[in-house]
C-alpha cells in the first residue's frame, strides 16, 4: 500500500496541485465581486483538481474504470456546483441584509445620542428657571402680590413646556417601539382641521400671522381622531413658529385618488435642498433660522403617526417657504 501510495503521489501532487493554485487566485479575483461566484469558483476548484490527479495517475488511459470514476466527479459537479451558487446567493442577500441592519442600527444609536444631548440641553433652561424662581419666592426675595403672582404664572408656563416635551417623549417612544395602536374609524377632515384651526388661531394673532383654511372638498378618511388633530397641531404649529409677522399659513384639503390631501404651507424662506430629507428626522434643528423650540421632535411624530395609518408626508420648498403634504386614504364610501 504504502509502495503504491509514494508511486501515485507525486502525479496526483503535480497534476492537481496547479489546478488548486489556479482556483485559489480565480477565487481572490472574484473575492471582491460577487458571493455566489465565490462560491461557484470553490466548489468547482476541488472537482477540477480531483479529475486532474486521477488523469495523471491513470496514465491517460481510459479504462472502463477511469470513465466511472471520471463520470462519478462530473455527476458531483453537477449537484455541488448549483448547490453552491443558490448557497452564494443566499449568503450574499444575508450579508447585504446584515450589513443594512448595522448601518441602521448605527444611524439609530446616533440619533438617540443627539436626541438625549438636546433633550438634556432643553430640559435645563425650563428647569433652571423654575428653580430660580422658586427660590426667589421661598427666600422673600420676591414679596409683593404682583411679583408673586407674575412668578407663579411664569413657573406654570414652563411646567407646562416641560410637560409638553415629555408628552412628546412619551409619544415618539410608542412610535419607535412600535407600541402605537389606533383605533380606526371614519373621521372626517372638516373636524379635524377646522378644531386645530381654531385652537391655533389665537396663537397665529399674537405673533401676526394670517391663519387661512379652505378645502376643494372635505373628505372622510379611515384613521384616529385624536392622532391625526395632533399631526395637524404638529404642523400647523411648526408652521407658525417659523412664519414671520405678516406671512401667512395655508391649510388646503383635497382629494387626489384614493387619498385625501392635506396642504400647510408657510412662508419660512425655504429649507436647503440638503436638509429637505432630514427635517422628518428625531431632533433635527437645521439652519439656526429654523430651530425649534423644545426637543424638535413635532415633525418626526408627525410622521410616525401618518405612517400608522398607512399614509405618507413629505416636506419641499414652495412659494415662500415650505409645503407638508399629508396624504392619507379615503374610507370605502370616499373613494372614487
């Protein structure tokens, strides 16, 4: 045995041994291309160099024995080679898969790192206040009736900010964790935009703002009253903040399809074309002119509460300055 393994040895060696070395640099070329063809190149190698050696060592005779043992290695090709590219294929779209999943996973620890740094930052002027005039008020450095009563409502105005951002919070949580859940029914836009209108009138007037709502036609969506009057406060407040006195705040409705179409345009100069896709974003502040007030999380629950019912939001530049588009769909009897 051992006298028939040193005759056999180097053939098989000399013959097979440049076709592996062959296939190990076919398989560093395509290590940079595809999977699937990586994997094709390294079932393939070992076959290639197997057939090679039992070439050589049969002396190229081609015995009856030689054809089996030939037809056996071209039969295992056969199922190790297709088997080989769908494991290709396979590991690739997981590869791609993986990859995305980190990019996101990364992108979301970013954006929860910024978000506590400003959440913080925020936090702090309203608190600081508070306690500065608390301790005013418990040291009598503030006495009179006047003072007192100046300074309990400007504690009350910044609770109430304070509250506000942690109402925010507590609703973007829901959103992210994916804990939001709707009760949907038939609720019709009219309602919605006309009791948002209103509440936000006396807000628009003290900063000299033209607050204007039409409609071509009030439509009747599927969705939750009380998300979707908060996506239009959301906007409708965005909106106003950066509209300067005497600009003017446009709420139109429409129908367009199988959706109902909701319009705020303001007049805040525009947004750089860079920082369109960003503005839905957690936190996202932009140029300075367009810093919110609070944690700047109104259009990201926007969105999140759109998307909950199926519907879309965008943001681009028109006329003046910014159009959201809200598109949600109509209910059954709605649609044309």
């Amino acid at each position: 045995m051992l006298v028939e393994i040193g005759h056999i040895l180097p053939y098989a060696v000399l013959f097979s041994l440049p076709l592996a070395l062959l296939g190990v640099l076919l398989l560093r070329r395509s290590s940079d291309g595809s999977l699937a063809r990586a994997m094709t190149v390294l079932a393939i190698v070992p076959v290639v160099a197997t057939i090679g050696g039992v070439l050589a060592v049969s002396g190229f005779m081609f015995t009856p024995i030689l054809m089996t043992t030939l037809l056996v290695c071209v039969l295992v090709a056969l199922v190790t080679v297709p088997a080989a590219v769908l494991s290709g294929r396979a590991l690739a779209r997981r590869s791609v898969w993986e990859r995305e999943a980190r990019e996101r996973e990364r992108a979301a620890e970013a954006s929860r790192r910024e978000l506590v740094a400003w959440i913080s930052h925020d936090l702090r002027t309203p608190l600081a206040g508070i306690r500065a005039m608390a301790e005013a008020l418990a040291d009598g450095v503030v006495a009179r009736p006047d003072e007192v009563t100046d300074y309990a409502g400007r504690i009350s105005a910044e609770a109430e900010a304070l509250s506000g951002m942690v109402d925010d919070l507590f609703e973007l949580s829901r959103i992210t964790a994916g804990a939001l859940r709707l009760t949907l029914s038939d609720v019709p836009l009219a309602d919605v935009v006309s009791g948002v209108v209103a509440a936000e009138a006396p807000v628009a007037s003290r900063k000299g703002v033209v607050l204007r709502a039409d409609a071509a036609t009030w439509p009747v969506v599927l969705g939750s009253d009380p998300e979707l009057a908060r996506v239009v406060r959301n906007l409708l407040s965005n909106a106003i903040r950066h509209t300067p006195p005497d600009g003017t705040v446009a709420v139109r409705v429409d129908v367009d399809g199988p959706s109902a179409l909701l319009r705020v345009d303001d007049a805040c100069g525009g947004i750089p074309d860079t920082d369109l896709p960003r503005v839905f974003d957690v936190a996202f502040r932009g140029a300075p002119h367009r810093r919110p007030v609070g944690g700047g999380l109104g259009l990201a629950i926007a969105r999140g509460l759109v998307e909950a019912h199926r519907g879309t939001i965008t943001a681009l530049n028109h006329g003046p300055g910014c159009r959201f588009e809200v598109r949600l769909p109509l209910t059954t009897a709605d649609r044309p």
